[in-house]
C-alpha cells in the first residue's frame, strides 16, 4: 500500500523519506508510525538502496506526537496502550536496524519522538536554529520508548539531565553531546551538507557498510572476551569477500572499485 503521510522518493540509490503531516509539524500518528515502520523495512531489503534521507517537509523535522492522537489515549486500556507503545518501539527498531547508513536532515524542531528518530539516525545534520527536547516527563509521561536508541546515541548523564528536566536546547547543545553530528547555518547549507554526506556513503563498499553496522551492534552487546572472536570472524569474512577483495585491489591498483561503477 502506498504510502499517504509520508513522501519517498528515489535518486538513484538514494531513498529520500519525508514525513508529510507539515500541518501538525510532521507529529506521529499510528498511521504514520505504521507507514515508516513499513517503509523503513522495504527500503532495508531493498539491494538497490545504498543510504536513506530521513527529513520532514515544511518548518518542522518532527514534534513529537500528535495531539489528537495523544487526546484519544486518554481513553486507551492498559492492554491497548502497550500495543500501542509495541507499535511505535517497532517502528524505531525498524530504522535503527537498517542495514544501509541512514542520514537525517534536521531543522525546525525535534522533539519527543522526533529527537528519537534523530538518535537512530547513523548521521545527523541540524540548521542551527533547531530546538531539541525529550518533552515527555513535561506531560507526566516518560521517554520509555525511545531510551534504547537516546542512550545509546548520548549516554546516561546528559539523557538524564535533559529527560528528567524535559528542558528545550538548541543545536550547539545537540551536537555538543553528540545527538546530531554537524550544526550548519541554512537550508541551503543543510541539503550541501546532506549531499557531501550522500556522496562518501556512495564511495564506501555496500557490504561493508552493512557489516560494519551489524558488528557495532552486536559489539555493544558482547562482553569485552566475547569480542575477540566476533571481530576476528567479522574481518575475515568481509576480507574473503567479493567487495573486500575487490576493494583491497583497487586500492592497490590505483583503481575506482567496482561498487563506485
């Protein structure tokens, strides 16, 4: 089914996937939610797809949740609640888990949810005059569903100070603790900088990446004597590899490797 919140379009091996709600500031739903998990798990099997743009239209990346979805979980029993929270933790896992680099471009507002998708995303581009927050403890909830992926990107202390206090920061702050990865002054500079970006994924190896981002994950979860062996296993299969073989010869031929044809 196509998708109606959400617009996705393809340069080339790009996948660009826009939220599309600007009305509500691209504020989640349960059917945008549905529409990006969906999303998210084509483009992963998806061979010809080498990186996703992850980015809102209009004034705002994403402001947390819609408020009318927010009004009829009012009415929500514990039971529907958690398939709720389920659908939406699969949703974020779904990105996070993306086997190709997922790139967002982030401007207006990130907030609740929305810094969450930040935190998935491999590499994140603010303008500088986006404002950050984990709103949820202002409304008497919590940052439940997006703490994996928030304390994985920015720890424990500053997911602390910033979740328990629910205070707005800015992007200086943002990329000072690491939620986003380069602060840039305009729109204009916002899409160069993507660009630039775009363009270093397309030179790395397609296998490579998505080893590369596999064994990460799985290293985080190992213990410090487990990771010898994972590491050792990891680098011999990549070496023995189409692309590693093709990529060490190119090297040393002076040569573009295959995957940049």
């Amino acid at each position: 089914m196509e998708p109606t919140l959400l617009t996705v379009h393809r340069e080339g091996p790009i996948a660009h996937v826009t939220l599309a709600r600007p009305e509500v500031r691209n504020a989640f739903n349960a059917e945008l939610i549905a529409e990006l998990r969906a999303q998210f798990e084509h483009l992963d099997g998806d061979p010809s797809v080498r990186a996703v743009v992850l980015s809102g239209a209009g004034k705002t990346f994403c402001g947390g949740a819609d408020i009318q979805w927010m009004r009829a979980s009012l009415e929500l029993s514990r039971e529907a609640n958690l398939e709720d929270a389920r659908a939406m933790s699969r949703m974020f896992r779904a990105l996070d888990g993306l086997s190709k680099p997922v790139i967002g471009r982030i401007h207006g507002a990130a907030l609740g949810g929305g810094a969450g998708l930040v935190a998935c995303c491999d590499v994140a581009i603010a303008s500088a005059d986006t404002v950050f927050a984990f709103t949820e403890t202002k409304l008497g909830i919590m940052p439940a569903v997006i703490s994996p992926f928030v304390l994985a990107k920015i720890g424990l202390s500053h997911a602390r100070a910033l979740a328990l206090t629910g205070e707005r920061f800015g992007a200086a702050r943002a990329l000072a603790i690491g939620l986003v990865h380069e602060v840039v002054g305009s729109e204009a500079e916002l899409d160069a900088a993507v660009a630039r970006v775009v363009a270093e994924v397309r030179s790395a190896s397609p296998t490579g990446v998505a080893a590369t981002k596999a064994l990460f994950a799985r290293v985080c979860e190992e213990t410090y004597d487990a990771t010898l062996e994972t590491t050792a296993q990891a680098i011999a299969a990549q070496r023995t590899s189409a692309e590693g073989q093709d990529g060490l010869r190119a090297f040393l031929e002076k040569r573009p490797p295959a995957w940049m044809g």
